[in-house]
C-alpha cells in the first residue's frame, strides 16, 4: 500500500503539473500576451498621446511577446491598481504581472504568486513641498502622508513612524494619479512611495523645482515581474527574457547591431544567447533565436532603461544600483550557459 500510495502521488504531481503549464500554449493560441501594469506611471507605464501603452515596464511585456510570438505589438495591456494587481493574476485575467511590485517574504511564499527576477532595485521615500521647509522624513512628525492601500509602501511607513516615535495620519489612495491630486489640493503634507514612483509624479508637476523628494530612504524595493505559482515553464521563459536582456547589455549586444554580432561573434555565450548554436529555447518551448527577437524588438536592458526612465528621458534617473555590477552596480544575470 505504502509504494501504490507513492506511486498515486507521483502521477497526479504530473498531472497536476501538466495541466497547470498552459500558459505557453494560451498566449500563442489567441496570438497575443495579457499583461498587467500601473494605471500610469510617467516612464513605466502609461498611455502616450496615441494611447499607445509605453514605458520601462510596458518593454518588459514587449519582450515577452517578441520572443514568443516574434511580434512586440502582440500584448493587451490591463491597467492595475495594487489592491486589483494580484487577484487579476491568480484569476488568470493576465499572464504576467509588470508592475512596480515589489518581492517579500510573503508575496513570494503566500500569495501564490512567483517573482522571477529584479528589473528595477528601489527604495521608499517622500514627496514634500518645498515650502513645508523639511530637509529630513524625520521632520514628518504628526504629518499628513498620502499613502495607496494594500502596499508594502504602507507597511513601510507605519514601520518607520513607530520606529522613530512620530505619529502620522493616513490619507489613502487607490492610484498615482489619484495621490498626486490628493497631494496637489493640499490633503495631504507628503507623498510617499517608490523614489523612481516619486520622481515619475514629480515631472507631472507644473512648477516641479516647488518640490522636493527627502534624501531619506526607508526600505528597500526590489521591484520586479510576477507571474502564477505552478507553471514553471512560463516561470522559466519570463526569467530568461529578463536575464537575456540584462546580459545583452553586457555583451554590449543592441537592438542596433544584434545582426551583426549574431553572425560574426565567436564568443560561446553570446552565440548562444543569439541562438547561433546550442539548443537553449527548445528547453523553454521557444524557437533558438528566441533572445536574438527580444534584443531585435526591444534591446538589451541598458536600451529599455536609457529611453524610458534614464538619461535619454523626462526622469533621467541615475542607474544607480541598477548599473551593471562590471559598472559600480548591482545588476546582473546568471550565465548562459
């Protein structure tokens, strides 16, 4: 009885484990990828003025759909506030969530979800008027702050105050932009949220020099993309596509010269990020010049993180930890190999 019992289990974990990695063959099925992001965030996700979705983000769900569907156009995109984020995921109303979320404990290990990776590492801090006159969050004592619900933000905060001995009152809110009114029509003495979150309402702003994001940082946020606990194929692909764009840039493969290297490079790893030898996207139910789509389409991480938030954009953010480890940071990806 005691190796029918094992033998029983075994066959419904496979069974169970083949009828939850559908994923794949969903998205190719209906020909386009369900991706859940911001309700709008300047730089990460927002409609542009055609109503094309656009951002750091929205590249992220690009990618996805240029490796598998060799077609970057191929996403319909679901506008998430985070208390809707995760419900909207589990239902399977979306494939994969790209949304300044951050990885814990209990998201990870609860909430039957998985994180496949960091593609932004934060922090939280405070949006204040320069007129309050505060240099420091610990000035904040007895402060209004804006706060959306159902946060690590939120956390974060009641954590911070009771930490340093200060009270607050919580103004909550359900989006950014709902904040950045509430902020504007004085309900509120700060903001708070991500400091790449802060920086993206702060450009919004008409007199933008009027505020000031504190210098303090009270937690850490590594953001990144979630997709459904149980299909570890689709787990797998959303990695590597992540990885795949992060070490392109560091084989300073581009969008723009991605041909070129694929057909003259004679480094192993960089063929076999291009799919020029190896076998490495049939492992993944994907075609070998799966990568080689990714970069082609999108570009490596550098690209993507260069025209949506950094030098070459409104925010212009510092790379900051998200350069390179070979460049001061902290970013890299396990080893094509």
């Amino acid at each position: 009885m005691r190796f029918f019992g094992i033998a029983t289990a075994l066959a419904v974990l496979i069974t169970t484990g083949a009828a939850s990695a559908q994923t794949l063959n969903d998205v190719r099925e209906r020909g386009f990828l369900n991706c859940g992001v911001n309700t709008g965030l300047a730089g990460f996700a927002t409609p542009n003025d055609e109503g094309d979705w656009e951002g750091f983000d929205v590249d992220y769900c690009r990618a996805i759909a240029a490796a598998i569907l060799d077609d970057p156009e191929a996403v319909r995109y679901r506008p998430l506030t985070s208390q809707e984020r995760f419900t909207a995921l589990q239902s399977g109303e979306i494939d994969v969530l790209s949304r300044n979320t951050t990885w814990t404990f209990t998201r990870d290990v609860s909430v039957g979800v998985d994180f496949i990776g960091v593609n932004y590492y934060d922090g939280q801090g405070f949006l204040v008027p320069a007129a309050l006159g505060v240099e420091s969050a610990l000035e904040l004592d007895g402060a209004r702050i804006c706060v959306q619900a159902g946060t690590t933000t939120e956390l974060n905060l009641a954590d911070y105050f009771r930490a340093n001995e200060m009270a607050f009152e919580t103004i909550v809110i359900q989006t950014s932009e709902e904040g950045r009114r509430q902020y504007l029509a004085e309900a509120c003495d700060a903001y708070t949220t991500d400091a790449s979150g802060l920086a993206a309402i702060r450009i919004t702003l008409a007199e933008p020099g009027a505020h000031i994001i504190l210098p303090d940082l009270i937690s850490k946020e590594p953001l990144g993309p979630v997709v459904r606990q149980g299909d570890h194929q689709w787990a797998d692909i959303n990695r590597w596509v992540l990885n795949a764009m992060i070490l392109a840039e560091e084989f300073s493969v581009t969008s723009d010269n991605v041909a070129y290297v694929a057909a003259e490079s004679e480094d192993p790893e960089v063929r076999r990020l291009l799919g020029v030898e190896g076998d490495l996207g049939s492992q993944m139910g994907l075609t070998a010049d799966w990568a080689y789509r990714v970069i082609a389409h999108v570009g490596n991480y550098g690209e993507s993180f260069d025209r949506n938030i950094g030098r070459d954009s409104a925010l212009n953010l510092d790379r900051g930890l998200n350069a390179l480890w070979s460049d001061g940071g902290i970013l890299f990806a396990p080893p094509m190999r």
